[in-house]
C-alpha cells in the first residue's frame, strides 16, 4: 500500500483528498500546517507528498527546505498545490526541488495522474542499479559498511587543506563548519545535528576540504570511507539524488548567510542565528527553545566579536525575547525573534 502525506491548512480541501486517496487504497496522512507535515513526513516516509503553499506556521517552500535538508526525505516526490493566483510563483518552488504542481480547484482525474506519474518515475530509475529496496533502506546499507567514533566536545574532526578520505554522518551530537581568518577569527557557515550527512562537498568536487569540521558537544560520527561512499553515490539513483540535494541545499545556505553579511544589520543577524540554532537543535513545532552554545561559537555564527554579541544577547533579555544562564539561552519565543527589525 503506497502511503501519501497532504499537507493543507483548508480543512474541506485536505479531507477530500484524502478521502479520495483513502478510496483509491493509499494510507493516507494530513496536517493542517507545514510543521506538522515535516514532523509526520520524517515519521512515516511517505511515498509521496502533496503540500499547499500559502499556509500559517510554515509555508510549502518551508516545508520543501526543510525536507530536502534530511537524507531520508530528499527523495520523495513533492507535488505543490496551488491556487490560480499563487501560479507566478511556482517557478521559485520548481527551482527548489518540487518535483510537480496542481493548480485549485482540480478533479480527482487531474489527482491521480499527477500522483501516479510520479510514482512511476521514481520507481524507473535509469542508467542505476535498483537494489531492489527505497531510498532509506539504501542509506542504512551505506551507514553499515562505515565505523563510529566518538569525539569529545570542541575536537577537530579535519581541517582545511586536508584531503578529503571519509563521508561522515551525525549518529549523535552537535557540529559546525567554519572558515577561520588569518587573524584567528572564525566563521561558522553550517550546523549539522542527528542525522545529517557533512563532508560531502569535497568528497564529490574530488578536493582538499575548504573548511573545517569541530563538534559542539560530545558526539557518535559514522565515518564511511570514500570509496563506499562513491560506489553508492556512482550506482545508485536514490543516493545521487538526495547528495544533489544536499549539495543544492548548502550551495543556497551560504548565499543566504553572505546576502545576511551585506544587508543585515547585527542586531538582526544576532536574532536569526538564534533561530537557526534553535531549529537545528530544539524541539520542532516548539515556540520556545533552550540552547547551550558559547558566545563565540554564536559570534562565528553572525559573523562579530563575541562582545558585540553578548551586547545584543542583553538587549533581547531586556525585550523579554530571551533568558540567559551561564551558556544556556532560553528562547521565549522563536516567533518574536523571528520578526525583530533590522
């Protein structure tokens, strides 16, 4: 039974396509915002997903990030639903991975051929060998032929100039990237938590590293030599498939982080780093957060000193957006710092 996740906020559209989903003998899963869809998405790996655009807490381009961000979401296909006037904007989401898009209202013919079709061109991969299994059960053959280390908080894994002989994967624990200056200053560019793959960049550019990798707590890595991980990446469609999406993904980051650099202000720069450590290491669908990060690994992040740093951390402690004890920040709400002006 092919399992089918719709992501809707309109209660009367997302029931009646689930109902007929369910008549047509899918196993069918809905949320009414995009949090929820990412929460059930990685729970149940459905075979295929169908998601509004337009929706509170997190809209369809959110949720799509989001999903390709994680190996084992990259690869289902994902169908937008968009109403007429929303059209000029399905341009953005084709770019970003989607892999089609019905337009509201639509019949249930309209449905099932956008669905089944892409179905079919998942289950057809061309040119690879199919291994006879999906794309998660893919992932955990690939993590079995790596070994775990455990490395302690704030230990090197490998720095710039090394040459790249492992992909790595997050078992367990916390770490940063980053790119340190001639003076000794540094600057975080990607945060990587349980679950996440890293090192893959150089691995695939077939290069030394062009940053270095440290953790941020005490961590499990699963290191997968390079050769299994080009046998896998070379033989393998799902595999390609989610590391392009990675590499697109971090190639969009760090536009994102230089765009921030030029244009934000810190005070700004300071609340979004805030946010984006709490959506990697909090609680998802949560409005409040709890981190523990030093004023210099979250000055690397904004790209500061740590004093104009603590300065700001003060301010958002008099606005009542934060509490601080010792390393740990309490975020009261990820909302409000969302919406701090420049």
């Amino acid at each position: 039974m092919k399992k089918a996740l719709i992501i809707e906020d309109s209660d009367d559209i997302r029931e009646g396509i689930v109902e007929m989903l369910d008549l047509a003998g899918y196993e069918t899963f809905s949320a009414k915002n995009g949090k929820i869809g990412v929460e059930l998405a990685i729970k149940h790996l459905p075979d295929i997903i169908l998601c509004d655009i337009m929706m509170p807490e997190l809209d369809g381009y959110g949720v799509l990030y989001l999903l390709q961000k994680n190996a084992q979401t990259m690869n289902i296909p994902f169908i937008f639903m968009t109403a007429k006037a929303e059209r000029a904007d399905m341009r953005k989401g084709m770019e970003m991975g989607a892999d089609d898009y019905l337009t509201k209202p639509f019949d249930d013919v309209e449905l099932f051929n956008a669905i089944e079709s892409r179905l079919k061109k998942r289950s057809k991969p061309v040119g690879f060998k199919s291994a006879g299994g999906d794309s998660a059960s893919l992932f955990e053959s690939m993590k079995a032929k790596g070994k775990i280390r455990s490395f302690a908080n704030k230990q090197i894994i490998y720095v710039e100039q090394d040459e790249p002989a492992h992909l790595y994967f997050v078992k367990k624990g916390q770490v940063k990237t980053y790119k340190r200056a001639k003076d000794g200053r540094e600057l975080s560019s990607t945060l990587y938590s349980e679950g996440d793959f890293f090192g893959y960049e150089s691995l695939c550019r077939s290069a030394p590293y062009a940053e270095n990798a440290a953790t941020l707590s005490d961590s499990e890595l699963t290191l997968i030599a390079k050769a299994d991980f080009m046998e896998y990446l070379l033989n393998h469609q799902e595999i390609a498939n989610a590391f392009l999406g990675m590499l697109s993904g971090s190639v969009r980051e760090k536009e994102e982080q230089m765009l921030r650099l030029a244009y934000f202000s810190v005070r700004k720069r300071v609340a979004d780093a805030l946010v984006q450590v709490a959506a990697k290491f909090g609680q998802p669908g949560s409005d409040t957060c709890t981190l523990k990060i030093s004023r210099d690994d979250l000055a690397a992040l904004v790209g500061t000193a740590s004093e104009t740093v603590s300065r700001m951390l003060a301010d958002f402690k008099d606005e009542k957006l934060i509490e601080k004890s010792g390393n740990a920040i309490q975020i009261l709400s990820i909302e409000k710092l969302k919406n701090v002006k420049q």
